[in-house]
C-alpha cells in the first residue's frame, strides 16, 4: 500500500527486486504521515535493492539493456507508460559489448491475472476474516433497520460496522436501495425514506488488509415479507442455492450462471410471469433480461471486480482449488411495469456470497449475514434504534 512506489523485477539477476519509493522528507511527513523511505525498504518489503522514486527512470534505462522483453501493465498509469515509452524509444543497445536487443513488450496482467485468480493461505486468511466481519455489518443494519428510517441512516450503521470490525476502507460505494430504488441495478443516492411494506436491498462490503468483500441481502424494511415478495425472494435463495452447489473444481465458470437462470425461468413461468417454454427461454436474453439483466458471478480479491478472464480459447474457464467468486442471483421488476401483477412490481431482490472453490466442494465466507427468510424476520427491527 506504498504511495508512489514502482517495482523492475530482473529474473535470473543476482538482485531480481528492484523497489522506487518515495524518499523520508520531514515536513511532507507532517502534512501526510510518516513514509517508509528507501533505507527501510527493502527490511519492510523484501526488496534487494531500493531506491528513490525520482531514478525509476535512471535505473529502467540503465537495466533494460539485459532484457529482451518487458512485462508493463499498460494502461493502468498512464504516466508510468509515458516514461516506459520514451525510453523504449530512445533506446539503442550495444550488442558488441553483449547489450540485449529488445524485442517485445507484453502486457503483464495475461501474466498476473491467471495468479490472482488463485488464493494463497495467506490471501485466503484475510478474505475469510473480511468476509465475515462483513457479513456480520449486514446483520446488525438488519437489526437497525425500521420503517421512517432513511436509507443513508441505515448506510450509516452499516459502514460503522464495517469499521468497528476492522475494515480500513469500503471495497465499492454502498448501495442502499427502499422499494423500487432496488430495481436499479447500481442505486447510488441512498437519501430516500424507507417505508413499511417495501422491501431494502443492501449490496455493500468492506475493505480488510486490501482485499475486498461483497454482500448483497435484501430484508423487509417493517419485518414481514408479503406473500409476494416472499416467493420472488425464496426463488431467488433457491436460484443461488443451486449455483453454489455446482461451485466446484471442475464446473466451468458459465455454468454456475447458466445454473442460476435455468431456476429462475423455471420458477417465474411458474409465477406467470413468463410464458413459453423454459428451455427457449435461457437461450434468448431478450425474453428474460427485463427480470435478470446480470450475470451471477464475478472473480473477488484485491479488487472488488478482480482481474483474471473468464474466457479462455473461446471456451468458459473450469473453476479450481483457490478461486474465490461472487455468487449473486437477482430479480427486478420496475413499479411502472404493467405486464406483471401489481403486487410484483416496484420489487427488487439480489442476495449474494462470497464463494471459495476448494478440493472438497466450496466455503461461503459471507455466511455471518442471515438469508433464510424466516431468520431475517426475526431479526429485523430488533436492534438498537437510531
């Protein structure tokens, strides 16, 4: 978490890492906190050389001679890219006196990615401690939440939670969404009343040590879900239900949203609110995507959309021993809709975990966060008041 700090990595070097950051300077220090400085770097970060960050540009020129290739992750800084640029273009290797002549740059994410995409013990330790104090942020919102309450108030208690349990940051903005606000897929504005009979979705995780939980759970803002609520949510749980059971090694990534659609096309023609036949249904978007415009899953870590494709060779990846994974079903159905029963509209429902792929099956991190309909109207309302 070094500010202004870049890294050269030299396989096959006596001193492979290689770290720039930014110097000690006593006055700066008063205005922003202490800095790590080039003499403590390389004991803090396991750097074998360290330098200031103002010769990054010095020590990239003078090293690139020895490489025929370079990994750069174009596009994420720009003013880095500008600097590896200039000097890629300036440079003209001696190769009498045994100078290496460039010959590509590839991006280092395809590099990167397929690691991140696979937890160590230590990333795994962090997420599993993020996870559930998160989830247990969500149970204590639910406890706070009542009818005539505002949805920042609730926002409020929420992210108190996420900071009392230790985490230093949100992963993304919280979504905090009363009635029909839910059926917008990323309600940003969090200012609106929550009123008794509706329903509040909150999709929200905190930050630990870096690495990101995300938590979506939808509760009734006066405790009690109406009849029809309640089979939207009990078919959205069954649809997640089912995605978690084939989260496995071995199941492609896709299935696990194939899975997830094929139940909620099923349930809601059982509803009547589709019609037709569920097997020409999941293979056109255009017939369900008024319901379900989302896909279920996305890679988690580091970045609450973490790098790594989901696609490789054309083919859907299989899932492995590592990967961690959002599972996250959802249904939404707009107030001004009038091709559903009026007690079906103005609702939205997304519930969502945190999922490990391990040897064994599969590990939910978020399960600190209640989602069986009957512990959620037990709960809510029956914490401290604002």
């Amino acid at each position: 978490s070094e500010q202004e700090a870049a890294a050269i990595f030299m396989p096959g070097s006596p001193e492979p890492y290689r770290l720039f950051v930014m110097p000690r300077h006593a006055e700066m220090e008063m205005w922003e906190g202490k800095r790590i400085g080039v003499e403590r770097a390389k004991a803090n970060f396991g750097a074998d050389l360290a330098f200031p960050i103002e010769e990054f540009e010095t020590e990239f020129r003078r090293n690139l001679s020895q490489a025929s290739s370079l990994y750069h992750n174009l596009g994420s800084f720009p003013e880095q890219d500008d600097v590896i640029f200039r000097v890629l273009k300036e440079h003209k290797p001696n190769t009498r006196r045994g100078e290496k002549k460039f010959e590509r740059l590839i991006q280092a994410r395809d590099l990167i990615a397929p690691m991140r995409r696979v937890k160590d013990s230590a990333e795994l330790e962090v997420l599993r401690a993020s996870g559930r104090n998160s989830g247990i942020a969500h149970r204590r919102a639910m406890e706070f939440t009542r009818p005539g309450q505002y949805e920042y108030q609730v926002e409020a208690e929420l992210e108190f939670w996420f900071r009392h349990g230790g985490a230093q940051d949100l992963a993304y903005s919280s979504i905090v969404a009363g009635g029909n606000n839910a059926t917008v897929l990323h309600y940003k504005t969090n200012r609106d009343l929550l009123k008794d009979g509706e329903l509040l979705l909150v999709d929200a995780g905190g930050e630990l040590d870096l690495y990101a939980s995300d938590i979506t759970r939808t509760w009734p803002v006066g405790g009690k879900f109406t009849p029809a609520q309640a089979k939207l949510y009990d078919l959205v749980l069954k649809s997640q239900k089912e995605a978690i059971k084939i989260t496995k090694v071995g199941t492609k990534f896709h299935d696990v949203h194939a899975r997830t659609l094929e139940v909620l096309v099923e349930g809601l023609l059982s509803l009547g609110l589709l019609k037709g036949k569920a097997e020409e249904i999941v293979k056109d978007r255009a017939k369900y995507v008024g319901f379900y415009p989302h896909n279920t899953s996305h890679w988690l870590g580091l970045d609450v959309h973490d790098c790594g494709d989901y696609y490789e060779n054309g083919a859907s990846v299989p899932l492995v021993a590592g990967n961690y994974l959002t599972i996250e079903p959802g249904l939404y159905i707009g107030a001004d809709r009038t091709d559903v029963p009026e007690e079906f509209r103005g609702i939205g429902i997304r519930i969502e975990d945190d999922v490990l792929v391990t040897e064994a099956g599969n590990e939910i991190f978020t399960a600190e966060a209640p989602k069986e309909r009957e512990e959620i109207e037990s709960i809510v309302g029956t914490g401290r008041r604002a």
